[in-house]
C-alpha cells in the first residue's frame, strides 16, 4: 500500500512539473498575429494584429497571395504584390492598392523573430 502511494505521488508531481512547465513555454513564445483581408474591386487592403503591436504589427510585411489550388499554400501560389503595414490610429493597416487581379486572394504575414505568422481568410472576387 506505502508503494502505491509513493507512485501515485510521484506521478502526479511529475504531472504537476510537465504543466508548469508547459505554462512557462507557452507565455514565453512568439507573439501571436492576425493578418484580416477586404477588398474593393481589386483594392486589398486588411490591418495586423499582434499581442507585441510595436514588434510584430507595425512595418510589418504582407504578402498578397492569389490561390491557386484547393488549398492556401504560399510555396505554390501566386505572389502579386506586397505592402508593410502602417499605424493608423490604434491599428495596423496595408494597402496593395488596385492589382488588377480576380480570383481567390489571401493576404500572409511571414514568421519572424518573436512573432508568429498568419494568412487571412480567402477571399473571391471576379
């Protein structure tokens, strides 16, 4: 009985031990970031969103992306064209401006050093 119990209690600290230290993993990591997409005609434009604004959403570099399978795959797809994101207001907005462009598009913030990446949603014009 004295065994059993010394192994569930060195079973649950080292339970204990993997989620404290999972918590000190998980809030030590990149920044999250939300990249959001509209479009006018063939006007893209969204804002970033970041936890660390300062690091990971302003000057940020967005990619406009035209899908071209089933599935978003920026290795695969079609880049047409970029902009960096600006504070405007409170916000982070880009911009790619008139591309001329129909089809599905969706707009990507590459990983960087403390943040990480996101892509919009798909959007499909014609």
């Amino acid at each position: 009985m004295r065994r059993k119990l010394s192994i569930g209690a060195a079973g649950l600290a080292a339970c204990g031990a993997f989620a404290m230290g999972g918590v000190a993993i998980a809030g030590g990591g990149p920044a999250a970031t939300a990249v959001s997409i509209k479009v006018d005609g063939s006007d893209y434009h969204g804002f970033v969103a970041s936890t660390k604004p300062n690091k990971c959403a302003d000057d940020r570099k967005i990619v406009l992306y035209k899908k071209l399978g089933a599935h978003q795959n920026p290795q695969n797809d079609e880049k047409i064209n970029t902009d960096r994101a600006e504070k405007q207001g409170d916000r982070y907005r880009w911009d790619t401006g008139n591309t001329g462009s129909n089809g599905k598009h969706y707009a990507r913030a590459k990983k960087i050093e403390g943040c990480r990446a996101d892509n919009s949603r798909t959007l499909k014009t014609e």
